[in-house]
C-alpha cells in the first residue's frame, strides 16, 4: 500500500513538473517569435544578401564576395568610420563601467535620502532621447554653449566638442556615460548581494578597504560588470541616435544607415552590416575572455545578509559631495532646455541665465496642427 502511494506521489510530481514546464514553453513562445522575426530572422537575410548584387528593384544576382572586396577596398568612408566606432566603444564601455561602478558603491553606504539618489541618477537612462541630445547639444555649443562659457569665465579658449576630430568621440562617449543609469542598478544589486560575513572575516584578519574590494567585492561582482559591459559595448557599437542628432557621421551605424536609404545606388550595405556584426562578435568574445572567465557565483540575496558601509557624520557629508556634483551635472541639461523654452529668441547668448523670457513658444507648440497628431502616434507606438 504505501509502495502504490510512493508510485502515486510521484506521478503527481511529474505531472506537475511537466504542467509548469508546458507553462513556461508557451510563455517563451512570444519571446521567441519575437527574436526570430525581428532580430534573427532579418540577420540572416542580411548575411545572404551580402552575396548577391541587389538595387531593391530588380532580381538579386549572385556576386560571391565581390561587395566585400568593395568594402575593403574601394569604400573610402568605411575604415575611417570602423576606426572610430572601434576607439569609442573602449571608451565608453571603460567610462560607463567606472562611473556606474562608482555610483553604486556610493549608493550602497547608508547616506541620507539614498532613494532619492537612486532615482535620480537613474532618471537620465529614462528620459526621452530627443530631449537628451537637444540638451547635450546645447552643452556642447561653440558660442554660446555652457561647457564654452564656463571656459572663457575662467580665461581658457573655447573648445569645439562637436566638431573637432580629436573631441568628438569622447564627448560623444560622455554622453553614453551620463545614459547608463542600468548600469547602477545592475551594480547595486550585484553589492547588496555579498555576502556581509566575508567582509567581516577579512576584516578581522587585518584586510584593508582596498584589499576587501579587490579579493571579495569584484570577484563576486563580475557577472554583473560582465552582463553590464556587453550591454554597454553592443549599445556603442551599433549605436545610431546619439552621433545621428549629432551630425556626426563617421560612425559604422550611422554609415550603414546611409548606405541602406541609397539602396538603389550601393549594393553592399547588407556585406557591410555583416562585416561590423562580425566585429561585434570578436570584441565580445575578447570581453568574455577579460571578464567572463573570472566570474564567480553570486550568493543568493535571501540567504546572507549583504555588505551595506556605514556613511554618517563627516563620512556621509563626504559621500554626498559627488552625489551633489553628479546631479548638478545630471540635471544641467534638462535645465537648459527648460530654460531655452522660456526665453525670448536672442534673449540668451553668453550669460549664465537669459535675459527675457517668454511663454509664446508653449503657445505654439501646443496650438500647432501637428501638435495632438505626434502625441497620438507617439501614444501609439508605445502602446
């Protein structure tokens, strides 16, 4: 008898394993459905189109591996455009990790108001990317911007961030750091997941800050700067908003836009997004290889305490002073564009507030035709 109630339990487990299995498949079904007609599906067709001579009129013929040849060597924009997609995902990939990485330790101290840092310095990962690019832009003005005013105040001369090509790239790339409010959050949950007892022992035995960080924090820390850098780096390297509001052009994703808008005059766009794909899958592999290897497991959250540092007295007003410079930084550009919208054309050029305002351009904005039309294809889309 209790030999046919063991069978039956177990027959019951089964079914109820194979019930939550079916459950999960059918709810993977849309993600699935989804990647492979939006993302894998049109790879693919990417890739073999690479090998045929197509205008988007006619009948693809075969080419073999003539458009690639083109590439190499008779595209004269392409190098230079792979060039500096290559030196600025560095840049941003190493910017955004340190930055976020330094943030989220500073978020994981017990400072006053820690939720509202938290959202603050995640709002600019949130907000809309026209608003952002029409901020930073601003910043980045020859003549009447705020980082060149700043630097004629202090005697400098002023400095073409977005037309220089030796400044382009890093503003750009500081942008993209200023943008990666995931990433903090990434961070401050890989910290609020090690292990408090750890840090105790070594502490103990005479461990330093810097040592405890080194030998305990990063290792257990390293799939989340690994998840966060792969994110930060396929963000930058197929990236097209940011150097396209910006009018800089010289970038891979920007010229493969081009090349695909002027299909019916350049047949290789396809062999081009193939080739900058096959960049992509190196320069993770050589991620993988730097941070993958070196990843540890993390603890569960639910069964050690974390490992939160204690910030009060002199200590917390430390802490906060790059909070309160991080969010002045965070918030001057939204604070230019507020500004720009209330001030009078001509009213502000080369003083730190303008000097007449006005509400007309709200007046406009709102009573124009077009106006209802974009919020309601906007809601749309998001929807």
């Amino acid at each position: 008898m209790s030999r046919n109630k063991g069978i039956t339990k177990k027959e019951k487990r089964s079914s109820a394993t194979r019930k939550e299995e079916m459950t999960a498949y059918l709810c993977l079904i849309p993600a699935f459905l989804g990647l492979t007609f939006i993302s894998y599906l049109p790879t693919l067709a990417a890739f073999i189109l690479s090998f045929f001579d197509w205008n988007g009129m006619t009948a693809p013929k075969f080419a073999g591996i003539s458009n690639y040849i083109q590439i190499f060597t008779h595209d004269m924009s392409f190098w230079p455009s792979l060039k500096a997609t290559l030196v600025s995902a560095p840049i941003t990939v190493i910017g955004s990790l340190l930055y976020s990485l330094v943030i989220a330790m500073l978020l994981n101290m017990k400072v006053p108001a820690r939720t509202f840092w938290r959202a603050v310095f995640f709002i600019p990962y949130m907000l809309p990317a026209i608003g952002v690019f029409t901020a930073w832009k601003w910043l980045y003005e020859v003549n009447y911007g705020l980082f060149n005013f700043l630097l004629r105040s202090m005697g400098c001369a002023p400095m073409q961030f977005l037309d220089s090509p030796r400044q382009v790239l890093p503003s750009l790339a500081l942008i993209a750091v200023w943008c990666s409010g995931n990433l903090i959050v990434i961070f401050l949950a890989g910290l609020q997941n090690v292990p408090r007892v750890y840090h105790e022992a070594a502490q103990i035995d005479g461990a330093s800050y810097w040592q405890r960080f080194r030998y305990i924090t990063l290792p257990l820390i390293m799939p989340g700067l690994f998840a966060g850098g792969t994110l930060v780096f396929i963000a930058s390297f197929t990236e097209l908003g940011t150097p396209f509001m910006l009018n800089y052009t010289r970038c891979a994703a920007v010229q493969i836009y081009d090349e695909i808008k002027e299909i019916s005059a350049s047949p290789f766009p396809y062999a081009l997004v193939t080739v900058v794909l096959g960049f992509s899958v190196l320069l993770y592999l050589g991620m993988r290889a730097l941070l993958g290897r070196r990843a540890h497991a993390m603890q569960g959250k639910a069964t050690v305490a974390s490992q939160t540092s204690d910030a009060r007295g002199w200590r917390g007003l430390l802490v906060l002073l790059p909070f309160l410079l991080v969010t002045l930084l965070a918030l001057t550009p939204h604070l230019g564009v507020l500004l720009t919208s209330i001030s009078t054309p001509g009213g502000w050029y080369r003083t730190v507030l303008p000097t007449a305002f006005t509400g007309q351009h709200f007046v406009d904005a709102v009573g124009h035709d077009m106006t209802l039309n974009a919020i309601r294809n906007s809601l749309a889309f998001s929807s």
